[in-house]
C-alpha cells in the first residue's frame, strides 16, 4: 500500500500533449471568466474548515491592507494553537534538560518528551518505539542515514535517486558516493513527470545497494506508489529510504506496509515546529548506523582510553535535544490525528482539483506535473513571465506562493525550467483562497500581458 485513506484522486481531464519542457499549457482566451463548474465539498465540508482554520492565528492577519491568503504550505505550514500553546506551556513551567537530572521539571520534561516518541510509533505504525529517531529535520535524517551507511557502502556500488527528489534526497547520497566510490544513478521520470517504473525495473538489474524515494514531489506534488516501488527495490536486496516531508501532513502513514527500511520528515511540513524532524528506521538496520553526531546523552561509557555508545534511540540522538519543539511536535501530531478525517482528505483533494481548473481557464498559464492525483501542490507559470515577478506581484495582493527551483534543480532542469511558481495546500486552504489568489493573478497577468 503507498498511502492509506489517501485523498479523493484528482478528476480533472485534460487534453494537451505531455512533454516533460511543456506538460500543459491552458489555451482559453485571454479575456475568460474562470471555470466554475467545479463542484466542492458540502457545506458541511465548508463548516469543518472554518473550524479547523479558526485554531490557525497567523491566518487572521493584514498583509499591506490585504488578508493574508497563504498558498505556501508545501515550503511550512502555519501552526494552530495548541502547538503554539504546547511549547509555551513548556518553556513557562517545565524548562529543563532531560534525561540528565533527578529533579521534577527534569522529570516532567522528560515524560513529556518521551510521550512524544511514543505518540510518533503509533502516529507511523512502527513496531517499535526505539525505531523513532528525533533529527532537526528531513535533511538531517537523511544526513544520518547517509553517513550512517557508510560502512556498507563500496566502491562500485549503485545509489538510485528519485529524479524528482528535493535536494536533501541527492545531495548525502552524493556525499557518500565521493567518500566509497558508489556511483549515483537517477531514476527517470515519465512524460507526465511520474516516476518512469519501467526505467525503474531496468536500473533495478544493476543491484543497487540503495534507493532513496520521494513519497510525494515538494515540486509537482506527484504521488509515488512507494509501497510497490520499495518492493521492487527489496527483492533485488536494496536498502531504501523514502522522504515523506510532504506526505505527511496530507496522508494517513503505515511504515510497515510501504516496507521500507527508513522514512524521514519534519515537524514544520505538518504543522508543527521547525528544528525538528523524525527519522524512522527499522530496528536491525538502525541499529548497525554509525552516529553522525556524537558527545554527550548518547554514550553508556566514556574514559579518556575509549567510548562505548548507548543504545537506541540514544546511540543516534547526541546532545541536548530540541525539546520544545518535540513537545510541540506531539501536539502537531494529535492536531492531526483529531482534524485530518477522510472527509478533510477528500475536501483537499476537490481544492487541488478546483485551483487546476480555475488556472487552465484563466489562460496563458503553464501547468507542470501530472494531474490525475498530485497532492498539496500546483505548479505553473504565467506565459513567459518570470516566476520571481509573478510572486512579487502576487504578494503584493497579500498572496503568498512559492517561486524558484523549489530545492529541486535536476527536475527543472528535466522540464527545460529555471524555475517555476508553486501554490500548495493545507488542512485550513479553502475555496475562498483560491478564489483570491486567481483574482490576484487576473490582474497580475492583465499588468504583464
């Protein structure tokens, strides 16, 4: 299974040509209304987001006399209140070290942070709750893993790479390659920008020694069948990672049935705090990682003759760690766990929908990616304008979307892009931002057309 209870997919049709510099481009006068014909969700729908959106403070702000309409999730979420209210309730009664005192603050601490990891076993499905690892971040977990696996790793030895892959997901594997001589292979994309599984199979014949996945593109919002993809890779004895920075916050998780061997994310991508990331490993390769970072918290023994490591998840956790971003973290974790029903999933699903349709309509606009069941995310540029100017002018409405190369240059490159314009999706986006953000683009584009 790649995802479970996995939004509705995306029913728009189209019928432009895929290739991989131009995937669609909309053709409707310049002078249209947009399309909307697009049937969303019930009012009751509607009313479950007003709720969930009311827990969100940073939504409710002017921007230079315009309502904040945040289409910017992809790059971090906004944060509701009770994780703003977790780590506060932290640093203004219980602030201390954990692990390291006999003290009550020390002890509330630490139960409090040790929930968390307990909470996150459950949260991904793992068997076991030392296979929960807390980084700063997706790239630090894929950093450890990275440097971890370095002793496993020969010269010769082939590392296929999601051709889609942020940059977090290339650059270690990178790194390790010039430490043992591996050699970095990419796996292609498809003319719909999907993962090319044919391709994927040939490369698989090399034997590789790691494959390292994307659940979800940060760029295009292509969702990777992971759950079959780590099955190819395991039968040919691979070790696989999957980055589900952006799944996360969007699909219902199971480690155990995608299989792989790691699956990493942040905190910041699923609205909680950023500094913090997870890392989750299954146990018996875990425990064979080399620490990347060692000291203090997780050594059993030190003398000045020799260091004998802890165990885990201690052995991979050095140091004085970001407590109150764990502490907001859990409650990120039971935000979402209480907010993200099927029916949430499915009403973000009909808004990615939606905001498709109303780009293809407004004309002039270039749409990137596959558009059947990408999640969270919408790429696209305005005829030849550059992305940064179309941003600028977007902000400047009070709209807020990400342009570049979105940490994902060998993809842009692919689409013959220097960058692109990317509006992306949370759990509190509802009709009505869509609807400003295609108003503020209408003049934006009557400004530079």
């Amino acid at each position: 299974m790649t995802q479970a209870a996995s939004p509705t997919p995306n029913t728009v049709t189209h019928t432009a040509t895929n290739t991989m510099a131009d995937i669609e481009t909309s053709h409707a006068s310049a002078n249209a209304v947009p399309d909307t014909t697009v049937t969303l969700c019930s009012s009751e729908a509607e009313k479950q987001n007003a709720q969930i959106r009311s827990q969100f403070p940073a939504l409710h702000q002017m921007l230079d006399d315009y309502p904040l309409c945040y289409l910017d999730t992809a790059a971090t979420s906004q944060k509701p209140q009770m994780v703003l209210d977790a780590m506060a309730q932290f640093y203004a009664n219980d602030n201390a070290n954990v692990h390291r005192a006999a003290h009550q603050l020390s002890a509330r601490s630490t139960l409090s942070y040790e929930k968390v990891r307990d909470q996150l076993q459950q949260f991904l499905k793992a068997e076991r709750r030392e296979e929960i690892i807390f980084s700063h971040g997706t790239t630090e977990s894929i950093n450890l893993v990275a440097f971890g696996l370095t002793t496993h790793v020969s010269a010769g030895d082939v590392i296929l790479i999601d051709a889609a892959a942020h940059h977090a997901n290339i650059v270690p594997w990178q790194e390790l390659a010039k430490r043992t001589g591996a050699v970095i292979k990419p796996i292609p994309l498809d003319q719909a920008c999907r993962l090319d599984v044919s391709a994927y199979k040939t490369l698989l014949e090399l034997k590789p020694k790691i494959v390292a996945l994307c659940h979800v593109s940060n760029a295009l919002g292509t969702v990777n069948p992971v759950a079959q993809l780590v099955q190819l890779a395991k039968a040919q004895g691979a070790i696989t990672l999957v980055d589900g920075a952006q799944a996360v916050a969007h699909l219902t998780l199971d480690v155990t049935e995608i299989g792989c061997d790691f699956y990493v994310f942040s905190g910041h991508k699923m609205y909680g705090p950023t500094g913090i990331g997870v890392l989750y490993g299954r146990f018996d390769l875990l425990d064979t990682l080399a620490p990347l970072l060692t000291g203090g918290e997780m050594i059993k023994r030190v003398s000045f003759e020799a260091t004998e490591f802890g165990s885990l998840p201690n052995r991979l956790e050095a140091g004085t760690p970001p407590i109150a971003e764990v502490i907001g973290l859990g409650a990120a974790i039971t935000f979402l766990q209480a907010e993200l029903t099927p029916q949430v999933q499915a009403y973000e699903a009909e808004l990615v929908n939606y905001l498709q349709s109303q780009l293809r309509a407004l004309g002039e606009v270039h749409l990137y990616g596959a558009f059947d069941d990408n999640i969270g995310v919408v790429a696209f540029n305005l005829a030849d304008e550059h992305h940064q100017d179309v941003g600028i002018l977007l902000d400047q409405q009070g709209v807020a979307v990400r342009c570049g190369h979105h940490c994902a240059m060998p993809l842009m490159q692919s689409l013959n892009l220097k960058g692109c314009c990317r509006a992306s999706i949370g759990i509190y986006t509802n009709k009505h931002d869509i609807d400003r953000f295609i108003a503020a683009l209408v003049s934006v584009k009557d400004l530079l057309l």
